[in-house]
C-alpha cells in the first residue's frame, strides 16, 4: 500500500474512526485503525467490537492494500508533522509516515486480523437532520443508567410511529422522553440503541440542520450515515420499559419558573453536596415565590425564587443533580413543573410533549 | 465581621490567595483562607508555611472583624452567586454569604489558628517589571529538580551584582541561566528561592511591564511586593553550586538553526519516547546539514534539517526533552549551539550571554 494525503483531510477522519478505539483492551488489534486503499477508495475504520465506524478519505493511491496500526500513535503523529502531505507507504508490516523531510517508520499489524463490518440488510430506515440527531442525544442522555446493573437501562429506546420518533431514556429514578416530529411517515419500529453508540456519534456528527443522517435498522444493528462516515452499532435486545403507564397529565400544582434562575440556585445547592451525598434540594412553593434550602454537613443555602404558581401549596425534595440535567436539557426560557405531592413524580414538560422530564422526589426531614 | 465586596474584586483577590493553600495537609487550618477587615482595610491570607500570600481587596467594613474558610469551599461559592454584591457577616464561628436571594450559611474557623504573616526586616531589595520576573521564572523553572534529594537543586539561584541580576536553576543533567540588566545599581546579594515559590508567583503576577515588582531579602525571607499583593516565602539555606567553572566558551563544532524547526522535529522524535525511557535523540551534524534520529521500540523518525555550521562534524545524542525545555524557553528565531565532542555539554547561548542553556548528553550506541 502506498497513499498520498492531505494532512488536514487524514487527521479529519483519524479524529472520526478513533472514536470506536478501545482504550482499555487486552487485544493489541482493538487499539488498531486498519487503512485500506483499494478500488479507488481509501477508506478507515475502528472497530471496538460494539461500535464500528467507518469513514472514507481523499487521497491518491499509487498503491493499493490494506494495515491495522496502533491509533492512538498514528494519530499523535501525523497531528505532529509539519504541513504538507502525509505518504503512508507498507512495507510488510512496517508502516512507514512520511511528509517533508520528517520520515517515520513504526509497526503495523496485519489487516486480515482487524474485525469487519458486518454487513447487513438494511431495509427500515429513518433520516433525521444532524442537528436533530445530535441535539435529542444531548437531551436525553444524561438519564442512561451508569451501570450494567439492567442493560436494557444502558440504552435509549427510539421508536418510530408514522411522522413521530419518540426517545426515550431512563435510570430508574427518572425519565427523558424527546418527541420529534419526522419529515415522512415510516413504517412503525421500536428499538433500543446503546447509549455509548449515541454518546460517540453525537461527538462526530457534525450537527449541521442543512445535513441529513439516515438511520438504518436490522434486526441486530443500527446503521447511522451521514457524511462520509458509517457507524454500526450493536442493538441492546429486549423489551423496553412500559412507561406510558408511569406517565399522567394530572397534577394539583403548576409552578412555571425562569429557567436560568432556578438552574443557577440548584447548581450552587450542589456545592454543598458530596459526591457520594443523596441530599435533596427542599423546593417549598407558595403563591408567587419558590423556596429553595438545602441543609447538609458542609452548610446550608436558602434562596427565593419568583414564580407563577397553580394549585396548592407543596413541600417537596429532589436529588438537585436529576434537576439540574433536565433543566439543563431545556432550551425554553420558562419551565411548568407539574406536581402532585411529595410523594409523587413532578414533570417537566412544554404543552405538545416535545419534552418530557419525570423525576421522583425523596424525601426529606420536614 | 461584616464586610460587602464586588464580586470580580473578591473573586480576582480570592483566586490570588488560594495560590498559597495546601490541598494535601491534614491541618484543616491550612486549608483555609483568612478574611480580615480592621482599620479600614480587608486583607485576605493564604499560608502553606512554605509560602505564604496576602492581598488587600476592596469593599466596605460595616462591622471590623476576621474569620477563616475553607478556600475550596468559599472560592466555589462566590464564584456561582448571582452577579451584584456579595455581603459576607461572622456570626459567631458561622460564616453568612449572602448575595441577592441567595444566602449560604458555612462553618468557619477561628482566625487565631491561622498562622501570621511573620514580620520580617527588609532594607535590601531590589525592583524589576512584572514581565520580566513573569518571563525569567518560565525561561528557567523547567530545569530545577523534581525531588527532594537535593534541597539547593529544588532552588533557583538569584544573584544580584552591580546592575546585573543573575538567575540560575540547574538538576544535575542541565543548567538554565539568564542575565537580567537591572535599571540600577544594588548591593551584592546571592539567595536561593524555592521553585515552587517562583512558580505560584509567575502564576498570580499579571505580568504588565509597566508595572514593577519589588524584592525584599531578609536573612530567612524573601518577599514579593506587587499591586496590593504580598507574597512571603522562606529562602533555601545553602551553599548554591559554583557554576562557573562548569561553562567555558571553548567550542569546536558551532551550529545555528532555526528554532521553530528543531523543536517540532525533537517534538516528533518524543512520539516514540514512553515516559520512562531515556532514549537520545542522536544529532547527526555535518556541513549545511543535521540528521535528526531517533530508534526506539516503537519505531524510528529519521528527519533532515537545514543549518549553518562552523567547525568539524559530530555525532551527538541529548534527552530531547531536555532539548525540548531549553528551546521553548528561548525567544530568538535562530540559535546557535556550541559543542566540543559527544562526551561534553552543549551550550545554547546568544552572544552576550542573555540566556545559557547547558544541557550534557548522553552516550548513544553509533
């Protein structure tokens, strides 16, 4: 193999693949990129055994062939070349970098060692903008689970029935739910993608609202395209949660509070919080006003917060962290929080559902 | 206590003192910072009892008084209040923040567990710009020593003769020297400042060079006296190191190269150097050109580049990092570097000795 680039272009779609490196391996090829250059196409791709991505790249071939190199150094080095173009020639499996009068050579591993895509029948699909894809991942993937404890709760549900795609995310302790209506109908479809799958392709999806990403589904996988880049992921397989059931449009009271003000008193509530603390946030609503207090070894905050309020009075708790990821997951200047008691979840939601937050309260010492 | 600051004023003095507060001790006390407001003044103290750091801040006294905090825990919570003044009251050993709506109660410590500034005799100094002891601190700290072993070496010498001021730090493989002309005339003087000292102070001074920076030396103390900050650290006791018999203006190989060029190709070479290893990169120089290289077990850079040489040909290998240090120090678009063989120190100097860069090497297998 012997490949001509431009430097901007390789570093480009190294920043792309590497995001399906492992780190943390025991298999010396899981910490490769394999390079291949063939049928007038150089193509890369990494490859973690759960996520695979793969992304084409401008270049002249003089030769064709393929190599696995170490990703991490391959990266550290073209970034540190001087300006110019990049020659990546092998010779057995010595791969050798060069550009100007810099001339690297390092190790390569064979490429028929390097896991492949799969490929896969793809005939369901949806397309979204990249800036929707990678805006409703922010907005929900905060509320994933962090352990392995129920896989299914490691992933985000998307399902799709005619023009709605419903997102949805939970923890066990609250719910991100994200409607978004779709430009066509598609045939109905539910499926639960890994959360580290949405997590790296919001990181190299370029988010442009112009730029569309076709997402394909297979029994198995999930297939994103866009650009010059193919990610293919794994599916987590099951039955996602009930949560329709969980969800009520009743509530005995609706404060609606400006956003920034009431995101800046939790935050500064956190301070006195210690990581491993489950302290709750004391949210005591009257009429017009919202009473925040926060009690713990380090201190104690208490704020006054202006509100419009419906209903009756409440006292009731929440772990700020859960508060602060939802408001933070919210572009709206204002926000209803609709309550029940200090027993029961509040939610945090716009008037056609395109943002559901539900979060359960604990309790506290009156 | 009871004293009423603008926000930027306590953060900006805030983030000077906490330069001087340990984050290990098992001293609580030295953890905190000492807030003092008597005689019309506010003073706020950070002391590690290495060093120590004390700044006036502005505001107003309703009621005279001091008190410690944490400095973790106050610098975060200034930091998030809402903008407008911040109204801090001793209540007791409670500590009330109040800004706005928002009102933190802390527990504080009694402001007699805090170590004092000591007070100390200075008649002798001397006064440079904020530039130049900002920019003689990053041209020489990288080569003091990292541990303990050696007090002296953990110490950057400051010599003062006439209207010269010397400053020298070395760790056994290299030494760093500037000279510094001083706009007038002082009494001989020789002292060893701690690194770390010298490292907060190039952290915390703006580094204007309209502004100066007096010097005071007592026996024990050196003392830095900037804007409304005074720093205090205790001196090295010592006999520093006679350097001079070590520099000689000997040479037989003289090579001038572009600067730019030399530290991204030694950059490159650091690609394949793990943390640990000591490998040289070997100069290979000859007439009009050096050939860089550098073979480890990740693999090998080979690189060529220009220079202008006067003197035989030689062979020679350094730690590039050591190389590495000593270039990003130097602010000249071309050096010039002096060796005598492959068994004797480099000299990176310009012409009238402003900067000193000796640097030993290490032998290579040819």
């Amino acid at each position: 193999m012997k490949v001509i680039f431009n430097k901007t272009d390789l570093i480009d779609a190294t920043n792309i693949v590497l995001k399906a490196v492992s780190s943390k391996t025991t298999m010396p090829i899981l910490t490769c990129i394999l390079i291949e250059a063939a049928n007038e196409e150089i193509k890369m791709t990494g490859n973690d055994l759960e996520l695979a991505i793969e992304t084409k790249v401008s270049g002249i071939i003089s030769e064709e062939g393929s190599i696995a190199v170490d990703a991490k150094l391959f990266s550290d080095i073209i970034r540190k070349l001087p300006e110019g173009n990049i020659t990546i020639a092998q010779v057995g499996e010595v791969i050798n970098i060069s550009c100007e009068k810099s001339n690297f050579n390092i190790q390569g591993k064979n490429a028929e060692d390097f896991t492949r895509f799969p490929s896969i029948e793809t005939n369901e699909y949806i397309c979204i903008s990249e800036f929707t894809l990678k805006d409703v991942v922010r907005q929900t993937i905060f509320s994933v689970a962090q352990n392995d404890n129920n896989k299914l709760m490691t992933g985000e549900l998307f399902e799709i029935e005619g023009d709605n795609l419903k997102v949805v995310s939970l923890d066990g302790h609250r719910i991100s739910i994200r409607n978004i209506k779709l430009r066509e109908n598609y045939k109905q479809k539910k499926v639960i993608i890994p959360g580290k799958t949405l997590l790296e392709i919001s990181r190299i999806i370029p988010g442009d609202s112009e730029k569309d990403v076709y997402i394909f589904f297979s029994d198995n996988y999930v297939v994103f395209e866009f650009g010059n880049t193919v990610v293919l992921s794994r599916l987590i397989e099951g039955e996602y949660f009930k949560i329709d059931k969980m969800l009520s449009s009743d509530y005995e009271v609706k404060m609606t509070v400006n956003k920034k003000d009431f995101l800046e008193s939790i935050d500064r509530s956190l301070l006195l919080v210690r990581e491993s603390d489950k302290k709750p946030i004391v949210m005591n609503i009257s009429d017009e006003k919202l009473d925040v207090s926060m009690n713990t070894v380090i201190g104690t905050l208490k704020e006054e917060i202006e509100i419009k309020k419906e209903g009756k009075d409440l006292k009731i708790g929440f772990n700020p962290r859960f508060l602060s990821d939802a408001l933070r997951a919210i572009d709206d200047e204002e926000v209803d929080i609709y309550m029940v008691n200090a027993k029961s979840p509040c939610f945090i939601r716009d008037n056609d559902n395109s943002y559901i937050y539900f979060i359960l309260p604990i309790s506290f010492i009156a």
